[in-house]
C-alpha cells in the first residue's frame, strides 16, 4: 500500500479549515485508514471542527474491540459526531462547526468507505475516473430530482451549501459501503476545493501522468490553485499494492 495526502489553503482564504489523515500500518483492527475532512464554521471553527473529528474518529478506530469493520467505521463515526457537539456547546466560537468526512479503508480486494457531506472519494483507471461517493449537497439533491443538470451544479451559486455534515445533529446518517477493488485503479480522496476547480478528466489525466503519488498531489493542488483556488485544497492519493 502507498499513499500521500497533503492539504492546502487555496488562493483566498485565510484560514485552512480542511484536515487530512493517512496511514498505510494498522489502526486498531483496520489494517490501514484514510481520510479527509472539510471543517465549516466561523473564524475559528471551521479547522477545529475538522481536526478534532478526525482525531476522535482515529481514536475510536484505535480502541475498537469490533471485527466487522462497517461497525467499526460507523460507531467511531457517531461517537465523534457526539463529541464535536459536545465541544460546539462549550464556546460560542465555536457555536455550529461541523465538518464533512470521508473515510476509507482497503482489506484483501475490498473498499470500506464512509462519507458525510461534500468531500468525494474517486477510483480513477486509464478508461475513466468515477466518482464513488455522492455528495451530500443541496446542488446534488437538484441533479437527482433532475432539477439541474451536471454541467451546471458545478458553478450553481448554491453548491457550497451541504445537507449532512458531522457535527449537524444528533442522529447523524452516513453512507457505508464496501465495494471491490479492481486492480489497477488508483484512489483520489479530496475536499470541494479541488473538484469544483478541476473537472474530473484534468484530475484524471494529472493523477496517472505521475508514478510518484507526492508529485501527482501537488500538481492537481497547483492545478486548482491556478484555476482560482477559491477554497481549501486537500488531495488525497492511495494506490494498493
């Protein structure tokens, strides 16, 4: 297993609310784990929204006594969402932070993936790039209901605005699936600051022109960068063994 992640502050904003983790050895009883996150909040919310959620959840993957490792992604998921609104209430700076999250890790030829907001989670090959996750996103409610179409989501004026997002409410729903892998593919996970400045083919094409996964992650970062890096970048490469 290989990977790399790195995360960026764009072009305009002045805080970096994103937050990235990765770790090809063991967590608790996941043989590895990935993962970003997109903090959203005031000033100084938003990157202590997604830093302690990414924090508690590791933790909670480390102390798991879980054999199914669904189970184990879901509580560690719905314990640090009680944590985070337990920390909301104790200052008003940080009165509703929450954070989007996308978490995945490979066993033998499986992807356990979960995802709560925005934040995507690809497998991209020579023949295509598709895109795993959905969002959860006002814009995407629209293109489902076949109120918008593809093309336009993405420069829609509300396509910042999420639907789920950790942090949001006490009974939180995330999507958890386990798919297979197909040898071959490469896997991108990234924060909205990256796929709403590079359509996916440019990610595609940037994301296989490098064997090395460090240069393939700062030039798609430079990529959404150049294009206007209007949020925070996270970029986020793992290629099975």
């Amino acid at each position: 297993m290989r990977s790399f992640g790195k995360t960026d502050v764009g072009e305009k904003r002045q805080v970096n609310q994103d937050f990235v983790y990765y770790s090809d050895k063991p967590v608790g009883k996941l043989p590895n784990l990935y993962i970003v996150a997109d903090g959203m909040g005031g000033h100084k919310a938003g990157d202590v929204a997604s830093r302690f959620t990414v924090q508690q959840f590791v933790n909670h993957i480390k102390e798991s006594k879980g054999k199914n490792p669904i189970s184990i992604i879901d509580d560690a998921i719905i314990k640090a969402n009680e944590e985070i609104i337990d920390l909301a209430a104790t200052s008003p700076d940080y009165e509703g932070m929450g954070t989007t999250l996308v978490a995945l890790s490979i066993i033998d030829k499986s992807l356990f993936i979960a995802n709560i907001g925005d934040s995507r989670l690809y497998t991209i090959n020579k023949e295509k790039i598709k895109q795993i996750t959905r969002d959860h996103s006002f814009v995407e409610e629209m293109v489902s209901n076949g109120e918008l179409s593809r093309s336009s989501a993405r420069t829609h004026e509300k396509k910042n605005i999420i639907t789920r997002a950790v942090g949001a409410e006490r009974d939180i729903i995330s999507d958890i699936f386990e798919i297979s892998y197909h040898k071959g593919d490469l896997i991108l996970m990234c924060t909205d600051g990256l796929s709403n400045m590079v359509d996916d083919e440019t990610i595609r094409y940037i994301a296989l022109k490098y064997q090395d996964l460090e240069k393939a992650t700062n030039r798609l970062i430079e990529e959404a960068n150049h294009n206007g890096g209007k949020d925070n970048i996270s970029v986020l490469l793992v290629r099975p063994e």
